[in-house]
C-alpha cells in the first residue's frame, strides 16, 4: 500500500499547512513534579465536534490510550456547535483542575475569529498536539461527477450552485475548501453539518452535490465502493489496498502543488491556570499514548498523520494557524456568510509578518 507523507509547514498568505513531524517526545517527571492523588476521579474530554468524525476519532483513541497507560478513568463526550465554541465555553466554565479537557481541533483557531469566543489560544489554553489530516472531498459512486474536473467545469458553468458538505461555516473543512476552491476559480454552495462524519453523510446521501471533509473520514467509504474521491489535499496520490485512487489536488492545479500538504491538527486542550503538577501527569500521559502502538496503528490505517506538539512550539502553532485563518477568512468574507473578525480586532499581524512578531508582547512560555 502506498502512503502519502504529510510534512513541512508552509505559507503563502492565506494558506495554512499543519505540519506532520515523526519525532517522539520522551518526558520524563521528576517525582517531586507529580500531582499527588491526581486523579482522583473519572476525567471527562469534552469533543467540540460530533460521534464519529475526526477530532472524535483522535480523541477516543488517545483517552483509550492514555487510560491505558496510566489505570486511568477517561470519559469522552461530544458537545458539538459553533465551529467549537459550545464545547469551549463548557470547558472554560469549568474548574482549572485537569478534570475536564477540550478534545479540539485546529488549535481551536476558528471560534475567536467568528467572534463566538473572546479567548486567547496560546493565553488561556495548554496544547497538546497528536496528530494532523488531509482534506477531502468525494462523491457517491453514482454521481455524475468523475473526476475534479467535471466539478470545476459544473461549478464554473453555475457558480455557487454546486453544493459541498462542511463540519460546519467557517471551521477546517470550510476553510479549506474555499482554499481549493480559489486556486480553481470556482465559487460553491457551502452547506455546515455538526462535524465531519454528518457532512460525509450528507454528500453520501445526496444532501449535497459533493461530500466535503477529511481522508480519514472517506477512506472507508472508498474501500467499501461507495464514495469515489475526486480529490485530497495531500502532497501525492494514495493508492488504496483495492486499487482505488485518491488523487492529489496538485495533479489538477498545479499552482497549489508547492503548497501541499495543507490540513488540520488535533490537540489535547487545558485550561493555562491548571496546576503545573497536574499539567504534568497529564502531559506524561498524553505523549505516552501519542506514540503508543495502539494509537500509531489507528493514524496510519485513517491517513493521519502523527505530529506530537508541546510547549511553546503549540503556542506559536496556534498563533500562527489563527494568523492565517484570519487572513484567510477576511479574504473570502463574502463567502463565510457570517461576520469575521479582522486581524486589527484580534491583535494579530499579516502572516508575512508573523516571524518578526512572534512572540507577542507579554507572552508568558507554558510552565512545563
């Protein structure tokens, strides 16, 4: 089976690329450092995004896994809405006590642009990175599209009446659709689902014209014959063990090929004011089940890739992904139908800019 490689990170204006790195942290907790009873209690993950998607999928695996290794007790459930602001705001109304935890994506780069949150990702949050995706979008087997190409000639020949599937108005599979979309010069009917597995199900279903999200929530769908994949935002084709195909964008505009691969990430949230000793057994037992067998089995059979992220190295990923969305969405305004933020509002600089910005004035680095 061949496998595309998810690496590198990188910019041009509006365009974001997670990067995918392979390395495994190895920490290692001074006794002195541990939370002493922690914890005491079961610890609930709160998912901002529905059952079955990608960031539940990363999220289960990972509470599974850190379960695993610690004999802890991990509850996971989904309180989906706004792009993640329900879920936010739920953990954020809660104690800083490791007790409760955002199952996020994206660094949770959209709410504060959308407005729904006033929250500062690398002040108010602790990141854990697991892993990144790559987007798709894909059609059932009967329909008339073949190929990328018959959807840009369709959509060029009725603009914003071919319909695409997304997790939801202005969250990842949204942004990176206009991306393509852009690089196409195309204009689509976006239609929000709650999550990226009930937008797979719309396209499935023909609630919409194509099935927008990510490889790992298609590549099923593709095994068993039932989605045809027209294009993934991947640096190279994956060819499947059945022989089915899901080609890279970059064969189809190779303008957008040196920017390849572009998608998102899935990450561990905590409240910033949560004990250091708590933040450590929690972070002892997050890079333990990032590089467990277990979890490394999952990510490779979905397409995710593995890309562990900590300290101040998440911080500045979750500024610099918020950097770009908000450049990003202030570009395609007319096609976010809800109002944006600008980087004015937020306090951001232009992504050309962001290097020599970094870090912000008055950045305090995680503690541990």
């Amino acid at each position: 089976m061949t496998k595309n490689s998810n690496s590198g990170l990188d910019r041009r204006g509006f365009l974001a690329a997670s990067a995918a790195g392979l390395a495994a942290l190895q920490i290692t907790i001074p006794a002195s450092a541990r939370a002493a009873g922690y914890p005491e209690r079961p610890i609930s993950v709160v998912v901002m995004y529905g059952a079955g998607g990608g960031t539940d999928t990363i999220m289960r695996k990972i509470a599974e896994e850190m379960a695993n290794a610690k004999g802890w007790t991990i509850n996971v459930l989904n309180k989906p809405g706004a792009v993640g602001a329900v879920a936010t705001q739920f953990v954020h109304g809660q104690a800083a006590d490791g007790y409760t935890i955002l199952g996020g994506a994206n660094y949770n780069k959209f709410v504060r642009v959308m407005g729904h949150v006033d929250l500062v990702p690398w002040e108010n949050w602790h990141f854990f990175q697991a892993a990144g995706a790559i987007a798709s979008w894909s059609v059932p087997v009967d329909s008339p599209f073949q190929t990328f190409d018959d959807v840009v000639a369709a959509a060029k020949a009725n603009p914003g009446k071919v319909s695409i599937s997304t997790s939801g108005t202005g969250g990842l599979w949204h942004e990176l659709a206009m991306i393509v979309g852009s690089f196409a010069g195309i204009e689509l009917k976006y239609v929000p689902y709650k999550g990226g597995k009930a937008a797979s199900l719309a396209g499935l279903q023909g609630e919409t014209d194509i099935a927008g999200g990510g490889v790992h929530e298609h590549v099923d769908l593709v095994r068993a014959g039932k989605f045809r994949c027209l294009q993934q935002t991947g640096a190279a084709d994956i060819t499947l063990e059945n022989g089915a195909t899901m080609p890279s964008v970059g064969g189809m505009l190779p303008d957008i090929k040196p920017f390849l691969p572009i998608g998102g990430t899935y990450n561990f949230i905590v409240k910033r004011d949560t004990p250091d000793d708590v933040l450590s057994e929690i972070k002892e037992a997050f890079v333990a089940a990032a590089n467990s067998d277990g979890f490394r089995e999952m990510i490779d059979n979905k397409f995710f890739s593995l890309d562990i992220r900590t300290g101040e190295e998440a911080d500045k990923t979750a500024a610099k992904l918020e950097v770009i969305t908000v450049d990003t969405f202030n570009k395609f305004a007319d096609q976010i139908g809800a109002p944006v933020k600008s980087a004015a509002d937020l306090g951001l600089p232009s992504p050309a800019d962001f290097e020599s910005w970094w870090p912000p004035e008055g950045y305090k680095p995680p503690s541990i």
